[in-house]
C-alpha cells in the first residue's frame, strides 16, 4: 500500500528532513496565519516548514502522495531527487504556495505515474524555458502552473496537447507566447477545465482555433487575454460548457446564433468588452434560460430594455448589465427572479418607477440602480432594509424619494422631478392657442347639434336671421336711395 505524506501547518514529518521554524519568530522564514481555512482561529500561531529536503526522503519507496503546499522554502529551486521519489510512483505532488522558486526542474518528467501535479503560485521569478518534460507525464490529468514564467515556451500548446488524460490545466498569468500555430487536432479529448487567464495573447480566435475542438470542455477562462474581433460560432461547438469566461477583452460585434446550442452553461462573463447590441436579443441567443445562474455583461454597448422574458432565468443568482445604453423602465417580472442575490443596472439611461415587485426578492444582498433617470417612491420591503449602503443604491437619480434618499415624497411643496425643456415659453403659446381651437370646435358643434334635434330652434333661429336680413335690406335700400337723391341735388 502507498503512502501519503502531508507536510504542513501542524503536522510535521521528520522524513522531509526540515527545519521546523514557527510563526513567532526565529529561523528568518516569517509565519503565516490561515485563520479558519485551515481549521484553527486566526490568532493562532501557525508552524511552516523550510530549510532543506533532504535526500533521506528518497527512503519512503512507496510513495504516492507528497503535498507540501503552504509552506516557506526561502525560494529555494525545486530538488531535483523529486524526480525520483518513490521510486517513480509518485501520483500527487502539490508544491503550490510552498516559496520554492528558480527552474522548474525537468527531472518532474521521469515520475511516468503522476496523475496531478500543482505548481501554482510559488516564488515570485518561478520560470520554465520550455515544457519538453510535460509529454512524459502520459497519466497526467491535473496539471495547474499558475503564474509560472512560460514566456519562453514557444511549443507550450503542442506539449500540452501530447497528454490525453488531461482534464484540467491552469496556466493563468503565465506569460504564455502565442508565436506559433496550433497543432492540426486535438488531443485533448478529456480536458474539462482550461483556464489561460491573463495571458496577452492579443490575437483573435478563428473558427479553428483548438479551443472549439475541446468536446469535454465544461469550464473556459479567458478573461484579460487581450483577444479582439468577434466571438466566433464555433463557440457552438462546446455544448458541455458550464462557464464561460470571456471578460476583460476585446471582443466585438454580435453574441452568436450558436450561443444556443449550450443549453448546459451555468455562467457567463462578458464584462469589459465592445459588444453591440439589444440587451433583449442577446438573452434570446443564450439558449436555455433555465440553466443560467450567472450573467455579467457590464461595461459594453448593450442597448434597448431589459425584456419581459427575463423572468424565464428562474435560477439566476447574479445578473450585472451595469454602464451599457439600457433605456426605459424596468420590467416587473423582475420580481420573478426569487434566486437573485446580486442585481447591477447602474450607469445607464433607464426611467421611470422602480417596480414594486424587487421588494420581493427574498434572497437579494446587493442591488446598485445608482446613476440613472428613475423616479418615483423607493420602494419598502423588508429584504431591501437588510441591504447595506442603502443611500448608494440610490444615487444619481434625482427623481427619487423616500427613504434612503433625503427627498420626502409626502411634502407638497416637492415639484415632480422632470427634465427642464428650453423651449418652455414657447410651449405655453402653443397651448393657448390649440385651447381656442379646441374650444371653438367644441362650442360650434353644440349648437349644430341643437339645431339639429330641435325643431323649434331651427324655426327660431331662421325666422330671426330673415327678419335681421329684412332690416338690414331696408336701412341698406334708404341709404342708398338717400345717398343718390343728394348727389343728383348738389
């Protein structure tokens, strides 16, 4: 039976050969404080390895399992007898957070049975010039190198792609070179979880890219990896996907038709791109809405309302469309979204009242409609009472009232909020005037209907126009007999 061999906070192992130095002081490596996390309060002193491993360790012949993550070893490089432990039966080995530094040795490649090797985040200068070692490692299915210097790996991908066991891979904030082509086909068949985070890349990704050739893939992490162009269809090709994210790039255009055949994805992050188009649109191309737990589109060129059918993402948790182009109000089948905790609309052009119906989501922390064009009454509720910052929910919308904002909707003498019209003068002219022509319309078809059904009106009316004619012909007639009499006279 093999053996495993922790050596950590709290269990130390005479086999490592180490110095035991503590978090008081003494020995010059400094402690650490885990708190909680590793299962003791945080005011507790905590005891870190360093020094050197000795060669000693290479009498544990059985070993299959070496962790000596979370530890100090002065960035020191890695040994090299590693390589040998356990006589190559070594599966797990977690240097991660350990402080070992310089090259990575490549004598890692002759432990033929490693199934997950960590390598994350050690000594800041951490460095390996190539991965010719990676294709030995045949079982290999973990392989995390977080922050590790690649830079110099021109043929990272293709030794990456040599490992068919492989399911998941971290080599974010490596530095990675994108100098060469992809290999013509994947190998990669079984790799579930790629994270390539923060690696300028700064190409765009063509339909053939190898990430679309990846049929196990459920997580993809691709934030800050300075990609342009538009997010191809070929993204389709992934319908195991459960996380996508793209964020921090320079994406643009459309989301494509094809997001809708990933009826499995849980998150989407798009944050920080130059995607342009209607915000109702794009939640139609997200396939099954149901799924969907996570959507963060902040900061692109979304435009249009939020649509009634936003109320289909029954399970959504987080939805962020803060600094886009939204307009119009907020629809109340919001209030359907009972799995919602955080809700952003900040920073963009939305008006009118904010629906009743979100003082209904019971299971709401954090709401921002801060810097919009809202008014009306804030509503009440019992969950938004519990939210903290209230006032800074609020603000940038002066047309709101009630508490937690300082304007009070029950005083008189408030004038509603309203945007200020230059032409306000000239409004009132017009209104005058379309008043007149109202009224005279209004006046004159009461007496045409009068007329009209009543009899005696009718006779009246025209018996005293005949007689008014009759006078006006007489005084008319005399005048003009009188006038021609005194000019044949004179």
């Amino acid at each position: 039976m093999g053996k495993t061999c922790r050596l950590g906070v709290g269990e130390p192992r005479t086999e490592a050969g180490g110095e035991l130095r503590d978090a008081a002081g003494g020995g010059g490596s400094g402690g650490r404080e885990y708190g909680d996390a590793r299962g003791s309060s945080p005011w507790q002193l905590q005891l870190l390895l360093g020094g050197d491993i000795r060669s000693s360790l290479l009498t544990l012949r059985h070993l299959k399992q070496l962790d000596l993550s979370g530890n100090n070893f002065g960035g020191q490089p890695i040994p090299e007898l590693i390589g040998a432990l356990g006589r190559g039966r070594l599966t797990h080995l977690n240097l991660s957070e350990s402080h070992f530094g310089c090259r990575i040795p490549p004598h890692l490649g002759n432990l033929s049975k490693m199934v997950s090797l960590q390598l994350n985040h050690m000594a800041d200068g951490t460095y390996s010039p190539d991965l010719a070692w990676v294709p030995r490692l045949r079982k290999l299915q973990v392989l995390g190198m977080y922050r590790v210097d690649l830079s110099a790996a021109v043929n990272w991908l293709h030794a990456i792609n040599i490992l068919p066991s492989l399911t998941d891979l971290d080599l974010s904030y490596c530095a990675l070179p994108n100098s060469i082509s992809p290999p013509a086909h994947s190998n990669l068949t079984k790799l579930q979880t790629l994270s390539l985070v923060s690696n300028t890349f700064n190409t765009s990704l063509g339909a053939k890219n190898l990430l679309w050739d990846l049929p196990s893939l459920q997580n993809l992490f691709l934030n800050g990896c300075g990609i342009d162009g538009p997010i191809p269809d070929a993204v389709g090709n992934l319908t195991s996907l459960q996380s996508l994210y793209l964020g921090s790039n320079k994406f643009t255009g459309m989301v494509p038709l094809s997001f809708q055949k990933l009826q499995n994805l849980i998150e989407l992050v798009l944050e920080t791109n130059f995607v342009i188009m209607d915000v109702a649109e794009l939640l139609h191309r997200l396939g099954n809405f149901s799924s969907l737990a996570k959507i963060d589109l902040d900061n692109n060129d979304l435009y249009g309302e939020v649509p009634v059918s936003i109320r289909e993402l029954i399970n959504l948790d987080e939805l962020s469309l803060a600094h886009n182009n939204l307009h119009g109000t907020i629809t109340q089948s919001i209030g359907a979204l009972q799995a919602l905790e955080s809700f952003d609309l900040s920073h963009n052009g939305l008006s009118g009242k904010i629906p009743t119906s979100i003082s209904s989501l019971t299971s709401l922390t954090r709401l921002n409609l801060s810097y919009n064009d809202l008014s009306g009454t804030i509503p009440s509720g019992n969950q938004l009472r519990t939210l903290e910052d209230q006032a800074s929910i609020y603000t940038g919308n002066p047309g709101l009232c009630g508490p937690p904002v300082p304007r009070n909707c029950s005083r008189t003498d408030i004038i509603p909020y309203a945007p200020q019209e230059h032409n306000e003068g000239m409004s009132d002219v017009v209104s005058l005037y379309l008043s007149m022509c109202i009224g005279f319309v209004v006046g004159l078809w009461i007496v045409f209907c009068g007329f009209l059904f009543k009899r005696k009106w009718r006779i009246g009316w025209f018996s005293f126009t005949d007689h008014m004619y009759d006078r006006a012909y007489v005084h008319v007639a005399m005048g003009w007999a009188s006038l021609a009499r005194n000019i044949r006279q004179g």
